[in-house]
C-alpha cells in the first residue's frame, strides 16, 4: 500500500498543477517613480510651453527649454506651486549639483551633457552642467546659449544658490 501511495502521489500533483486553470496573460511591468506615480503623467496632458522656466542667479537671469517628458512636466507642475530655490555646490569642476527637496519621476537614457544642460540626478537633484560628462541621466532642458565661459561667469567658482521660476505664460 505504501509503494502504491508513493507512486500515485505525484502523478496526482502532476493532474492537479496542470488542470483546470487557464494561464494568466502577464502585465507588462510598471516602473513606479517613488511618489507612487509610473511617471506617465497621464493626468497631465495639457501642452507645455517649451520655454517655461526662468533660473535666476543673483541679478542675472536664464532662460531654459524643457525636454518634452515627464520629469520637465512634473517640475513645472511643482513650481505652478511657488518658485524653488536651490543651494548648489560645484562638483569636479564640470557642474553644478544641488537637492530639489522632493522627487521627480526619472526618464533615465545614457547621455553626454554639454553646457547649459540641465540634468535631474537619481530622481532629487538639480544639476547644472557648464562641461561635458557622459552617464545614465534624465534630462530636464537646456539654458539657451549657454557655453562654458558664460555659465562660470554666472554662476562662478564654489557654492551658488538658483532660483527656478515659471515664466509669465505658465503661472496659474
């Protein structure tokens, strides 16, 4: 009886894992941006003035060009809250990098920068490039006729602080 119960009981398993039940199609993975958010921005479809941002620093002021995802969308739908101030520090000499205060959805592709692109890093950070650097960025846009020489003369050596402020065509 022994020896039956051992034979019979894995044919029986095997009836039972494969009967009955139809597969189930598998979803396509969602990739979540740590607001809970899969970073689509379907709730926001509403076109985006390329040209939506100002970056004052000190008395000079800059004017940026979004990226067309949802990571420059999310960002203008913070600052239609108030402008945002950001502390930044110089990092290796080629940009500078500073906390947002919150988290943005990332739109993450391999990139080299060049002056005046304007990076969000690990989904936190604001970063200012006035050098080249190859790595797996989200770009935000772009400074408008930024070059090296006239981005360090804006923004100088060390520490600086930016303000990012919605231009009049975008406030609420």
């Amino acid at each position: 009886m022994k020896r039956l119960l051992i034979f019979l009981l894995p044919v029986v398993m095997v009836f039972t894992a494969c009967g009955g039940d139809e597969p189930q199609p598998q979803q396509p993975p969602t990739v979540q941006d740590g607001n809970g958010s899969n970073g689509n921005n379907e709730n926001n479809n509403e076109p985006m003035d390329t040209k939506a941002i100002s970056i004052r620093v000190g008395s000079q002021t800059l004017s940026m060009t979004l990226a067309d995802n949802s990571s420059a969308r999310a960002l203008v739908g913070k600052l239609k809250e108030g402008d945002l101030t950001v502390n930044m520090q110089d990092y290796s000499n080629f940009e500078k990098v500073g906390p947002l205060g919150f988290s943005l959805p990332t739109n993450d592709t391999q990139i080299t920068t060049v002056p005046g692109d304007v990076i969000l890093y690990q989904g936190r950070n604001l970063v200012i490039y006035y050098d080249r650097n190859s790595w797996t960025f989200t770009r935000l846009g772009k400074i408008e006729g930024a070059t090296r020489q006239s981005l360090l003369s804006v923004l100088g050596n060390g520490d600086v602080t930016v303000t990012l402020s919605l231009n009049e065509t975008q406030r609420p």
